[in-house]
C-alpha cells in the first residue's frame, strides 16, 4: 500500500512517491495552485499568531 499525503491547501491525497524528495518537507501542495494559494495566506497567519 502506497503512502498518501494531504495537500496543506486543498486536503487532496497526493502519493509520496511522486517525487523522491517528499521526506525533507514540511507541507506538501498537489499543484502549483494550492502552493501559490498558501504563499499568499502565509504572512497573514504569521500576522495573527503573532498577535
């Protein structure tokens, strides 16, 4: 059985297969779209959690 991970964004189950350096990440992101999606959120939840 493969092992799945979630995308940080979408919640989507990516297999950790798909690139071999998955085991040095923090979040993992489906596509481009998601990635550039949490870019943008990320300074605001920094902003708030240091609040």
């Amino acid at each position: 059985m493969d092992t799945l991970l979630d995308c940080r964004v979408c919640l989507e189950e990516i297999p950790a297969d798909t690139n071999s350096e998955t085991e040095e990440y923090v979040s993992y992101f489906c596509g481009l779209d998601c990635y550039q999606q949490w870019h943008q959120l990320a300074p605001q939840v920094e902003e708030q959690q240091a609040a």
